[in-house]
C-alpha cells in the first residue's frame, strides 16, 4: 500500500478551509494520521481508499473543533479573524476529484482560500461549512458528504446551497487579481506617505476596517467605518511605530500587506477586498498568535 504522508497537503487543505486556524487544521490532521495508525495492518488493508478515509477522518475531527469554537470564539476579545496564510502555505492544488459538483457550484482552492469567503464561512453552521466546502470546494457528491456528516444526501444538498446563498449576497463583483493587486499597490503608497487625503481617496467612502488583536495588543475591539476614520486609525499606528514598513505579499491568494518592525518582526497582516477600483473592506490581523507564519 502506497504511503498517505502524500495526502497530508490535501488534508490541510480541507481542514485549514473549514477551520481558518493553521495551529488548530495541523492537530485535526495529526490526529487523523494517529487514528490510521492505530489501525491494525490488516484493518488498513481493508480500507479501499485511505485518502478518502483520512479526509472523512479529518474532517469530522473539524466538524467536533468547530462545535466547540464557537463557544472560544464568543469570549474572544475583539472580532476574530481567520489565521491568514502566506502563498507558500497553498498546501495543495489538488481537489478530490471532479465528481458531484455542477461546474455552475465549483469554487476554485484559489477562491475558497480567500479572507473574503473564509469570514463569510465563520457565518455558517458548522454542517453548512462542511457541506459547501466538500462539494463546491473539493467536488464530494453529496451522498458523499452526508455519510461523512451523518445527514442524507438532500440534507446535504440544502445545507450547501444554503451557505451558497451566503456567499453570493456577501460578495460583490469579482475584480481580477491584476486590479486587485493595483489597487493594494496605491494603498500602500498611501499609508507609506503618511497623506490622509490620499488615502482616504483609495478607501471606499462606507469601507469598514476589522481589527483582530485578540486582546493581546492594542487595537480596536469594534469594526471601523467610513474611509476617513479608516484612514485616521491606520495612519495613527503608523505614527506609533518607529521604522514601520509596509511590504506587498500574498495573503490567502490575494495581495496584500504585511507590517514589519525596523527588525523586521511581522506586526500585522492586511488582507483587502477591492470593488470600483477602491478598497472597501480591511482585515487587520495583530494577534501575535496568528502571525507565527510571516517571522
């Protein structure tokens, strides 16, 4: 039998989706892996597809973490924000396969990597979550889907089209990614100046900014709105940063920013969400927790 460790970028995948925790899809997957081999040779042997089994594994491990952070993320200081991910944290590019989905219901790894989609997935049940990320992200049919969830095939199929819903009334129109990247270009320039007016002129005039400092360092406990009190609150962090820079990345397959010391520590990561040429949402991440990934 062919070795799984080659699935464990595919299994990181799916549960990093329905997680938005790094830290907390690596212990869903080491604990799949611990369960494999905990079977007996002769129960592995039995297994007709062991990355099918891992990834049934996994993600009922997630569905169980996903009950209980609810209640964590409720006592969480501030809003909690998905873990961003550099480019390189891209696991995988495969997909399980290309059965069940209607081309019309696919999202591609790219997309479904994004800040965007993953806060809007923080919205959903964790069943819907499940639902929508096996059959519209990794093409599971959904008679598939339900025996992993424990639900039938038509509830499965509700469940997604549910959270399909979700994500088409948080989204607005798709801006290629070289537009996107132009725009996070002209923002940059903007906070680097330290010139309100222009950056208040790339923002959105109803853009919203969203800390997540997780109470660990100082930042807004409440989404900030309005171009001009976005760009007051961001260039005062600036001011109070000696030797800040900000440097062009990828944050979840999109450009955007990440904040360094004059030593070069990542302070914060930005991702951005570009409609009408402007930007009209900003995630901030400052939880020190969730930039272990950007030292």
């Amino acid at each position: 039998m062919e070795s799984v460790d080659t699935d464990r970028g595919l299994l990181m995948s799916v549960a990093y989706r329905l997680l938005g925790s790094v830290s907390e899809a690596e212990d869903a997957v080491q604990e799949a892996f611990a369960r494999w081999y905990a079977l007996s040779e002769d129960g592995r042997q039995e297994i007709g597809s062991p990355t099918g089994w891992l990834i049934t594994v996994t993600t009922r491990i997630c569905l169980d973490v996903l009950g209980s952070a609810r209640a964590r993320r409720e006592r969480y200081v501030g809003e909690w924000l998905p873990e961003p991910v550099p480019a390189e944290a891209q696991w995988t590019s495969q997909a399980a396969s290309n059965r069940g989905a209607d081309p019309a219901d696919r999202v591609s790894l790219d997309e479904s990597l994004s800040m965007a989609l993953l806060v809007v997935l923080e919205s959903m049940t964790p069943a819907e979550r499940v639902s929508f990320i096996l059959h519209d992200v990794f093409t599971y049919t959904f008679a598939e889907v339900g025996e992993i969830v424990g639900r039938s095939p038509q509830a499965c199929r509700q469940l997604a089209s549910s959270a399909r819903r979700r994500v088409r009334d948080a989204h607005g129109d798709h801006v290629s990614a070289q537009e996107h990247a132009r725009v996070v270009a002209v923002f940059q320039g903007a906070l680097e100046t330290g010139d309100l007016t222009s950056l208040i002129a790339i923002l959105d005039p109803e853009a919203t900014a969203i800390p997540d400092g997780g109470g660990l360092v100082k930042a807004a406990v409440e989404p900030i709105e309005g171009a001009e009190k976005i760009a007051r609150y961001l260039l005062g962090l600036y001011r109070l940063q000696p030797g800040l820079s900000f440097q062009p990345t990828t944050v979840n397959g999109r450009a955007g920013l990440v904040a360094r010391d004059a030593a070069g520590h990542a302070l914060a990561v930005a991702s951005v969400a570009v409609a009408h040429g402007l930007v009209e949402r900003i995630w901030v991440i400052r939880n020190p927790g969730k930039l272990t990934g950007w030292t």
